[in-house]
C-alpha cells in the first residue's frame, strides 16, 4: 500500500489509494471523542448511509503546528481527535488536503522584496495575505502530520503547487492571472463516490477549512465544519465566521473531542 510520495517533488495533486477494511468500533472507547456510536449520533450521522458521507482533514501538516513555520495556536491539540475520527469507521471517504509549495511561491512574503509575513497584497485583483515560507515541497514540515492514521486516507488533494497563484480550498485554486479558480478535482472524487455530505476538520478555520466549506456548499454538498476540529490563524475573527458559515448554510457542529 503506497503512502504519501516522499523524497521526490511531485506536481501530481491527487494521490488516491483503495480502500482499507475498516474496523466498525473506535479505536479505544475510552477517548475523548466517545464512542462511535455516540460520535456518529453527535454528528447526526445514523440518517443518511455512511457511503454517503466524507470526512475532509485540511492541512494538518507540521508548518501549522505550535513551533511550525506557520503555527496555528493549539492546532497540535486537534491531531489526535481528528486521528480517532478517520480510524471510526464513521465516514464513507477519508480525504485528506495538503498544502504543497514549490520555492519561492507567490504566497510566500520573502518573494515580495520589501514585504513582511502577514501584509496583504492586491494579487490579480483580489487579496492575498503573504505568509512566511510554509509547506515547501519535500520539506519536513509539508508531510501530513504523522500522528494521524494515513492509512485511512482514501485520497489525498494536493494543492497550493502552482508558482504563481494560492489555494486555500481543497476544491478549487484561489484566482490565477487569467481570473479563474481552476478545480482541484476534489469535487469530481467526491461525486463519483456517491458522497453527498461532507465533513471538514483541520486548519486553519479562518483560511483553508473556510474556503473548502464554502466550496463544498456551493458545489451542492451538505457541508458541516467541525468546529472545534479546527483553530484559527486569526481567533478574534471566529464570530463574524461563525455568521458568514450560517448564512451560507454550512453547520457549524462541536464534536467535543479535543
Ligand atoms: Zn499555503
């Protein structure tokens, strides 16, 4: 069974793997996150067939831990729950983003001479926040982070690995120069597999979580985002995100596992 690519910088955004037997009981009953049973009737889970039901896990990569190159404050706190909910059982697709930058990349503060981390920037007519230099292809801190079960995953998304434009969702790019978000080909996976609800958990809640949620209600998905299976870069912002999340019609739901 191939795990993630590494020791080679792959452009090739979707790394897909068979599905893996899974066992239909938590591992542990006695974590935090309960046990299945309870976790599937917190998350609503027993009315719609678990076929139909995705689980996407953003980002959670190294650069975003405390200590990282760009730390979400408590995002290591989110691992392991995040880790029991892909060995549940509970979903009926396990994917995983991972954000994946060539050097030098156009989100990456050091490639704007006279830029500072964090300045926002007019980038093809829409805003873009510069970042410190994160998740740099091959690099250690751009593996997805190790305390997860990667052989839950049935899919991972690559994304962020063109020079000259971000993508903060797992479902389409951020604007390019010729003003279009071109797709990840997350929502395809997704159809072809039947799902019709998704699940979204990782970092950061404010940027990548966000865009993929809103991506995936607007491509037609019931989409919740498990709130507190996500942190924020910017946690003075959660309760104007928390409104614009309703008005869109994404669920905001508390697990109650980290
Ligand atoms: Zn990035």
């Amino acid at each position: 069974m191939p795990g993630p690519p590494r020791g080679r910088h792959r452009e090739s955004c979707v790394v897909i793997q068979s599905r893996i037997p899974q066992s239909t009981k938590m591992h542990g009953t006695s974590s935090r996150a309960g046990t299945l049973e309870q976790v599937m009737d917190r998350l609503d889970l027993r009315r719609v067939p678990r076929s139909s039901t995705a689980l996407v896990v953003v980002d959670v990569q190294p650069d975003f831990m405390p200590g990282g190159a760009l730390a979400v404050a408590e995002g290591d706190r989110i691992v392991s729950p995040i880790g029991r909910l892909m060995a549940s059982g509970a979903f009926g697709a396990c994917v995983a983003t991972q954000d994946w930058h060539p050097r030098g990349h156009v989100s990456f503060a050091s490639a704007h001479p006279g830029r500072e981390p964090f300045d926002v920037i007019d980038l093809y007519g829409h805003e873009q926040t510069l970042w410190p230099d994160h998740c740099v292809q091959g690099s250690p801190g751009a593996e997805l982070h190790p305390g997860l079960p990667l052989d839950r995953l049935d899919a991972i998304i690559r994304k962020g690995f063109y020079l000259r434009s971000d993508s903060y969702s797992g479902f389409r790019n951020n604007w390019n120069e010729m003003g279009e978000r071109p797709p990840t080909g997350l929502d395809g996976y997704l159809r072809n597999r039947g799902i019709q609800e998704v699940y979204v958990c990782g970092l950061a809640r404010d940027v990548c979580c966000w865009w993929t949620a809103q991506d995936a209600a607007e491509s037609g998905f019931k989409t919740v985002l498990l709130w507190d299976l996500t942190r924020s870069v910017r946690p003075q912002g959660d309760a104007a995100l928390l409104a614009d999340l309703r008005r869109r019609g994404i669920v905001p739901l508390t697990v109650g596992g980290s």
